[in-house]
C-alpha cells in the first residue's frame, strides 16, 4: 500500500474510504468520468479509493489542497495518467515536462504573459468577438455555443501567440482536436486499471491521425517562421529564441511543436469552454445578464467598447469567475508522488496517485452558501477576502498554476463585453446541459442556443 495512517486520531477526521467495484468504475469512467469521481469528494478532506488493489487519494479541503500542490509541489509531479492521456499529443511542453525542462520552458515564455504583454492582444481579442457578434446576426438557425465560442477563443489564440493564422485550417484543427479528446475517457480507464496500451479501443486511430495532422501542420508553420527569418515578438518567437539556462541549446523544432500544440489546446479550449457555461447560466438568470448589460453600458456610455474599458467589467469578470466555479473547465488536476511526503495524518509513499476534484471543492457547502446557486456577487473583493485562498481553484495552485490565467480572464470579460449588449441568447431546450468530462468539462451534447437582436425594454 502506498498511503499509510500516519497519526490516527489527526487522520480518521474528515477521512472517508471508499471501494469501487472495479467493474462499475470502469463502465463510469467510459460513460462520464464525472459519474466516477466518489460522491464523499464533496462532504469530506480527504477520501482514500482503492480499486482492485489500487490506492488514490483525493484531496479535497484548501489547507490540504494548498499543502499538497503549493508547500510540497517539488515532492509531486503530473504522474503516469496526464502522461498517458496527454502525452501522445503535447510532447513534453510545458503543460506535461517536468523539472529543469519544465522550469527553462516557464521562464521562457513568462514575458508573453505579462500584464503589458496581455494589454496589446485586446484589440485582437475584442475584433473576433465582433467577428462572432456579425456571424451570429447573419443566422437565424440554432448556435451550437460551445463550439462558435471555440471559433472565437481559436481566433484568439493564433492571432496572439502565432501573430495569425499562416496556413493552419481553423476547422481541421478543430476537428482534430476533438477527435483526440474523443476516446481519452479509454485511455484513463486504461491507465487506471494498469491495461497495457496494445488493447483497442474505439476511437483510437482517428486520434493518432489527429495528433499526426496537428503535429504536422504546426511543424510547417515553425518551418516556414524559421526559413522566413523574421520576427513577430509572440509566443512562436520566444520559443525559438530561448536558450536552455544550463546547456545554452536551443529548442529543436519537435519541442516547439509541443509548446504551440499544448498553447493552442490548454489556450482556446477552456476559456471556451467557461464562456459557453458562462452565456448558459446567464440565459437561466435573466437578471444578472441585465446587471452585465447595466455595467457595461455604465462604462462604454453606450458607444463602441474600447480595450481601456475592459479592466473596469467587474461585475461582469465576477460573473465569468461565478461560472467557473459551478463549471470549472479543468474541473480535477493529477499528480503523482515522487519523493514521500505527509499530509493531513497520512503518509504518501512514491507512486501515490493524488487527484484534486476542483469541481467538488467548488461545491462543497462547507466552504460555499448554498453552493448550487449561481451568485456572481461571490466574487465582490468583500466576499472573497472572508475565504480560503484554494477554496477556489480554476487555474490550479502552486508552481504549475496556469500561465494563461489572466490572458483568459481578460478575454472572456472583453468577449462578453461584445456580445451581450449586442444580442440575446435563448437556448432551444428547457433541458438544463449534462456536464461530461473529457479532460475538460464539456457539455455532454451540444448547447444549442438562438441568437436574437437584444432590445432594451
Ligand atoms: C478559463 C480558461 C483556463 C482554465 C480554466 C485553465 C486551467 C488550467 C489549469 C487548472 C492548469 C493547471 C493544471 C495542473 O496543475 O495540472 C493550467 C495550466 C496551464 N494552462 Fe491553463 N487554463 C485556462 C486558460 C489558458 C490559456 C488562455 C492559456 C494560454 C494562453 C493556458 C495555458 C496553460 C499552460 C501552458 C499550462 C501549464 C502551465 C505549467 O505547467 O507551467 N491556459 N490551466
């Protein structure tokens, strides 16, 4: 076993254990993760899994939580799981390496997200949100939201971090995107049962051509900057000019491949994928979607939105933050115990496999008032000093916290400062949306929604 009762009477409070037939947690895991993840995650701090032999702790409170993934983040690293799952497709950017290769990768493309850095790509990010403002006016048939918002942050992120599009098709990328993501509930019921990777699955091979077109239409794209010889100062640019600080080599391209691939998947994808939830909760909660409307026309003084306006949204950047909380994108991180360590009374001997259930965190009515009601006044600088600081997770905690937490925040006020004033978003069913998750927290089918002009009253 590799976690072990370290002081007894520390550890049986807030402890939960728990045996899963293996059998029924394998069917979960292929039908909906979320449906696996055991319901103790939301009551207790800590709830110890065995299945068919295999221990993992979920941890579950934000002192542990904080303990775990900040205080002892040097003895953790993303573990067998992430590799196997994200592996295959992201290489070993800086969302998958570990150590100095993590660290020199970190450092080099820190500068692209500093706040000045973030304020140049508001015109960017405010011209495809009106890019996607135009094309929702043009359609009088149903708007599959989670997948216009991925158009728009796609937009976004190579416009950005490549300085445009040079050649990648937007739909194909897409699509390959989601044929990878499609089978990898497989590949973690695999990895969690220990199944070697010979045994097939569906969905397989269209993943590996997925990752073998993605992989190389970045590769022509970094070709192509490399022959072409001149700089643009993005994300593309760092990368190529970064010098390891302990060999002083450069990157060869393989390894910028992984870099672009892992920023334009971690980069669109769930900020997407928070502004899809974030327009859903707002079409159930009329009269927040007003006092959205109600701030933003305080600000603009109903005229054309200006990047300057942006950073004063802060009802509206409370509303994307209140739906993260309900539906964080990344809604449970990994990690893997490398070097022993204690926390909350147990002993984690290497190779435990630890999971942080962000989503459950988010919900827990300890730490939440009535935890399932969408309340965006949560996040009003009062409220949010009276909590623990990793009561509330979206980017992660600790050294591996997202790189891109500002870029998305910024990017989705800025996209919902353009599109609310202009139209209202009904959804075409009184069904509320199945939350699935596939890495990331997806609507099981897709969220389909009408767009209309919106008329003051
Ligand atoms: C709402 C949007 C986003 C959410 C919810 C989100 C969430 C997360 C989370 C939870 C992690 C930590 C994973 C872990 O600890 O295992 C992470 C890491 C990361 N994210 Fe984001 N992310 C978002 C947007 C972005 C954007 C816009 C970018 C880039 C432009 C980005 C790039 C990355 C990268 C590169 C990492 C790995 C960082 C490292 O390990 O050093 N993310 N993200």
């Amino acid at each position: 076993m590799n976690i072990a009762l370290d002081h007894a009477e520390l550890a049986t409070e807030g402890l939960a254990e728990t045996r899963q037939s293996p059998l029924r947690l394998f069917a979960a895991i292929l039908r909906n993760p979320l449906t696996a993840l055991p319901p103790e995650i939301f009551r207790e701090r800590l709830v110890l899994s065995s299945v068919a032999g295999r221990q993992s702790l979920y941890v579950c409170d934000p002192p542990l939580i904080q303990e775990a993934l900040v205080k002892n983040a040097a003895c953790l690293d993303k573990g067998e799981i992430a590799r196997k799952v994200l592996g295959p497709a992201l290489g070993d950017g800086l969302l998958t390496a570990e150590g100095a290769h993590w660290r020199w990768q970190r450092q080099s493309v820190a500068t692209g997200f500093q706040h000045e850095k973030l304020l140049g790509f508001l015109p960017a990010m405010i011209k495809a949100a009106e890019a996607t403002c135009a094309r929702w006016r043009m359609t009088s048939k149903p708007l599959d939201i989670g997948h216009e918002m991925m158009r728009t942050t796609f937009e976004i992120i190579v416009e950005t971090m490549l300085s445009g599009h040079a050649g990648l098709d937007v739909g194909k990328v897409e699509r390959a995107i989601s044929d990878y993501l499609e089978p990898t509930s497989f590949v973690f019921a695999y990895s969690v049962f220990g199944l070697p990777n010979w045994v097939p699955y569906p969905g397989r091979a269209r993943a590996r051509a997925a990752i073998a077109y993605l992989r190389e239409s970045i590769g022509e794209l970094v070709a192509v900057r490399r022959a072409a010889d001149t700089r643009h100062g993005d994300l593309l640019d760092m990368l190529l000019e970064a010098r390891d600080p302990e060999t002083g080599r450069a990157m060869q391209d393989s390894e910028i491949v992984d870099n672009l691939l892992t920023f334009i998947t971690a980069g669109h994808e769930t900020t997407a994928l928070g502004l899809a939830w974030t327009l859903h909760l707002l079409s159930a909660h009329r009269e927040i979607e007003q006092q959205v409307r109600d701030e933003i026309a305080a600000v603009t003084q109903g005229g054309p939105l200006a990047p300057s306006h942006v950073a004063q949204f802060s009802f509206t950047k409370a509303v994307f933050q209140e739906a993260m909380r309900l539906y964080p994108p990344a809604p449970v991180i990994t990690r893997q115990v490398v070097k022993p360590f204690r926390l909350g009374g147990l002993s984690l001997g290497e190779g435990t496999v630890l999971y942080v259930p962000i989503q459950a965190v988010h919900r827990d009515q300890r730490l939440w008032d009535e935890p399932e009601r969408f309340d965006p006044r949560r996040f009003l600088p009062e409220a949010v000093r009276t909590r623990h600081r990793y009561a509330y997770l979206p980017f992660g905690a600790g050294p591996r916290i997202c790189i891109g937490s500002a870029f998305a925040t910024m990017e989705a006020v800025a996209i919902l400062a353009v599109l609310l004033p202009a139209l209202k978003l009904s959804p075409t069913s009184d069904a509320a949306p199945e939350p699935s998750l596939k890495i990331t927290l997806r609507p099981r089918r897709p969220m389909l929604m009408m767009a209309e002009q919106f008329k003051a009253t």
